[in-house]
C-alpha cells in the first residue's frame, strides 16, 4: 500500500547532506527530460575513497528521497565502482520504487554514471 518506501519517505522528509561540497574533487549533474527531476552531486576524494558528497535535487519526492540516500551510500566507495551500480541496485537500496518512480531509479544510475567519469577525467588531468 506504501506509495513510498520507509527509507525514501525519512530522506525526503529529513534530507541528508544537501548543498554543495565545497572545492568537489568531482561534480555531475543530471535531468529527466521527461519529468524535470534534476540532480546535482558533488564529492570529495581522499585515498580513492569518496570522504563526502552533497546532493541538490528538483523534482519528485522520490527523486529528493533517492539522491540524499546516494549521498550516504557511496561514502567509502572508490569512484569507478559507481559506474557499476545498476538501477536494480539503486531500487534494492531505496527500499524499492513502484513503477511510476522507476525513473528515479534511472536518474541516479545516470548521475553516478556521470560522477564516476568526471573521477576519471579529472584524474587523468592530474597525471598529464
Ligand atoms: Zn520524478
């Protein structure tokens, strides 16, 4: 009967890590065409671990829900292993979305997709 899941109803109502981190070592930010949600991350890097990361997110309360439970969820993560996680992955980890918020599901693969390979950008930059 839940619209949302637990985990999605305590995020959007009490967010996690909102804002910017500031001096990111990476950033992306991703939107729905569809639906207008919009996400923005950004993350600092020590060690090739991620130490902290900040969510700004427009849209759905189950794209709000969604990005804070990010923020918490990759700490501790090296940047490439975020490309790896899949919307299966994001779905299990939110406590579940019904079909109308799978594209939540969806925009947080993109916008971890899009954070990993600014990692590897940025990183590639520091060599040359
Ligand atoms: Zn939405």
């Amino acid at each position: 009967m839940a619209r949302f899941s637990k985990a999605i109803i305590d995020h959007f109502t009490h967010p996690k890590n909102v804002g910017d981190v500031p001096a990111p070592d990476a950033s992306a930010h991703v939107a729905d065409p569809v639906c207008g949600d919009q996400v923005h991350l950004s993350v600092l890097v020590a060690d090739g671990r991620i130490i902290e990361a900040r969510f700004r997110a427009h849209g759905c309360a189950a794209a709000l829900g969604t990005a804070s439970i990010l923020t918490e969820w990759i700490l501790g993560m090296e940047p490439a292993a975020l490309a790896r996680l899949d919307e299966a992955a994001v779905t299990g980890k939110v406590g579940g979305l019904t079909p109308g918020q799978s594209h939540c599901a969806r925009l947080a693969v993109d916008v971890l997709q899009a954070l990993a390979q600014d990692c590897a950008s940025r990183a590639q930059g520091q060599r040359t």
